[in-house]
C-alpha cells in the first residue's frame, strides 16, 4: 500500500503527463477564441436586455 506522500507524488507527476499530451492553442487562437466569447456574450446580453424592457414594457401596459 502507497503511503500519502507517495500517492500525492504520483498523482502530480499523472498531472504533468497528461499536460504535455495537451493541443495547447496559439496566441492568434486565443485571441479569435477570445473575441468570439466575448462577442457572444455581448450579443445575448442585449438579447435579453431587449427582452427585459419589452416585457417591463407589456406588464405596466396591463398593471396601469
């Protein structure tokens, strides 16, 4: 049986292994990657940001 130290010493060298096997993307990829999310995010925000006023607008029609 592996004592702790041990076990946690196989554990980040498993960790350091599986690192190297990564298809890490490059600056230019990030960057794309980035600016789509970003985009997204901005895109559903005012989505919603329409959708917020259209049905603040509709429920003060039928409230007053």
């Amino acid at each position: 049986m592996e004592s702790y130290g041990k076990k946690v010493q196989r554990f980040l060298h498993d960790i350091r292994i599986e690192l190297k096997k990564v298809n890490w993307p490059t600056k230019r990829e990030m960057l794309v990657f980035t600016s789509i999310v970003i985009s997204a995010i901005i895109v559903v925000g005012i989505f919603f940001w329409f959708l917020d006023t259209g049905f603040t607008a509709l429920l003060k029609l039928i409230i007053r």
